[in-house]
C-alpha cells in the first residue's frame, strides 16, 4: 500500500519542494543548453575524441554540488554501457576534490565518486583527482588510488594520512625518510608511488 511506505503529508511535501524548485526563476538556466550526454561530450558523431571542461567556480556550493553529482551518474551509466577494455578510452580530471569526497558526510557526489574509483579501470575510464589536503579525503579514495603524485605536505595530519596510506598498499617503506621527503619537497617537484 502506497501509504503504508510514502504517506500522503510526504508525497505532498515532495510535490511541493519539486514545485517549488521548477518554478524557481534560476532552475530555468539548468533547462537551456547542451544536454549532458557524455557520450557525446567525449567524442564527435565521426569517433574522434575530443575533450569537454566545465567550469563551476561561478556556480553556489548548493549548485556546485548538485552539477558535480549529476556529472558524476551520467559518467557512470555512460561507463557501463562501455565494454571492458584495458585501453584507456576517456579520462576524468577533477580539480580539487574536497568536499566531494569527505571522510565523515556523505554527500550526493560521494557514492558516484566511490563507484568510478573502484570500477572504471576495467571500462578503461581513467580518473585523476586532486587536492591540497589527502586528510579530507575518505581513506576508501586512498586505498582505490593506483598512482600517487605527492607534492610537499604541510601539516602532520595530511603527512599520517599519506603516510597510512602508503604504509597500506607498500608496506615496508620506511616511514621517517618519507615524512622528512614529504616536509622538504621544493615547490613543484612530486614523489610518486
């Protein structure tokens, strides 16, 4: 019974929170435009790749989060309808990825996230993600992360996170001499694993 798992009130509430969110005057921006086909945003109708950025940093964090998960559910059911392939046919960037992929909260852009770090090699999807702090990062990205590039890290947090880290998928590199590299790294220059 239709009651008995979603009961009238809610239905009504959901109704008027979907309505309100259509009538809303900066809702009608998100209907114009190019439909968010990643198929299409990948490669031309002839087969040649090609590459798509977006910029977000105009958007509110409420958009910023909303657009980043819709990206993210299109990528993957893009992802699967792919076959499996040890090629690499579409890479994935996103710059600075805190607040998408926290260690604690769970936001919308968390699950997707998780499910293309643990499953889109084997459809040849690459994805390279960035941040200045590995301590926002949930430890499930760290662990599902197969190249490294580390720049120097200032705080002990992010250098025990690393360190954790690298302890978990290397063991037996010692820690001392990777905490002292770490903390006197020059600028630009990157320790990989």
């Amino acid at each position: 019974d239709l009651d008995s798992f979603f009961p009238a009130k809610d239905r009504f509430q959901l109704a008027m929170a979907l309505n309100n969110l259509l009538a809303s005057p900066g809702f009608e921006a998100w209907l114009e435009g190019e439909a968010l086909d990643v198929g299409n945003m990948l490669y031309t109708p002839q087969g040649k790749p090609r590459v798509a950025i977006f910029s977000i940093a105009h958007l509110s964090d409420s958009e910023r989060m909303f657009f980043v998960s819709l990206l993210l559910n299109q990528m993957l059911s893009w992802m699967r309808t792919q076959s499996g392939t040890t090629s690499l046919r579409a890479l994935l960037y996103m710059d600075e990825i805190f607040g998408y992929f926290p260690p604690v909260a769970n936001p919308p852009s968390k699950q997707p996230l998780l499910t293309l770090l643990k499953q889109a090699r084997a459809f040849g999807v690459g994805l390279v993600l960035s941040t200045q702090n590995p301590v926002d990062l949930d430890y499930k990205a760290l662990s599902n992360a197969g190249t490294w590039f580390l720049g120097k890290l200032q705080t002990e947090r992010d250098k025990a996170r690393v360190l954790e880290g690298l302890d978990s998928l290397a063991g037996g590199i010692d820690r001392g001499t990777l905490d002292s590299l770490l903390s006197t790294l020059p600028g630009r220059v990157f320790l990989m694993h």
